[in-house]
C-alpha cells in the first residue's frame, strides 16, 4: 500500500477559515445571514453553510432592510458596501485582511493617477 503524505500547509488559507468562522457564527447568532456572492471558492463548504442557514445573494439589490449580509473573502467594492448600507443591511465584512490590503494599495495607486 503507498503511503500519502499531507503537506503541513494543506487546508485553507487564513482568510478562508476566517470567513467561515465569521459565517458560523452569524449563523449561530441569528440562525440565518447571506453572504454576497459564494463566501469562498469551495462548493463543498458553501453547500454546508447554506444547510445552516447561508443565503447567497448575486447583488446588494437582493438584500433586505435588517438583513444580515456577510461580505465573502473576496471582498468587494465601497460603493457595494454603500449600497448594502443603503439597503438597511447589517453588514459584516469577512474580506480577507491580507486581500484588505491589496484592494487599499491598489486604490491608493489609482488615486495618485497610475494604473
């Protein structure tokens, strides 16, 4: 029989697990919540969320006034997050701290005229 061998790194990323961890708990807290788009990229994990209660909505049009919207990994736009605002959301953010940061440095760049 062959031997298998699991890397030390296999499993998700820390901003993956984070948004999940974000999601469970919403999930706990209020039974249900949505996420804006698929939370992460793994059908697997999102088919199990939605079996606790995830709802995926396409667009900040979809949310409703109280609702509880999680922003996925991804992150998104600030005029997305405005707009969910608008909407009356409770919005909490699971964007990956680390894609948090890129999306900064790039609007930074943006602002200063590059591309």
């Amino acid at each position: 029989m062959k031997e298998l061998i699991v890397a030390k790194s296999a499993g998700f990323c820390f901003g993956v697990s984070r948004s999940i961890d974000m999601a469970e708990k919403l999930l706990e807290l209020h039974g249900e919540c949505s996420s804006l788009g698929h939370l992460i990229h793994n059908e697997d994990v999102v088919s199990s969320l939605e079996g606790k209660g995830l709802k995926v909505i396409s667009s900040a049009d979809e949310a409703k006034s109280g609702e509880n919207v999680i922003i996925r990994a991804h992150g998104v736009s600030p005029l997305v997050c405005k707009a969910l605002e608008e909407k009356g959301a409770v919005v909490s953010d699971a964007t990956c701290p680390n894609v948090k940061a890129i999306h900064t440095i790039v609007s930074r760049a943006k602002n200063e005229g590059r591309f």
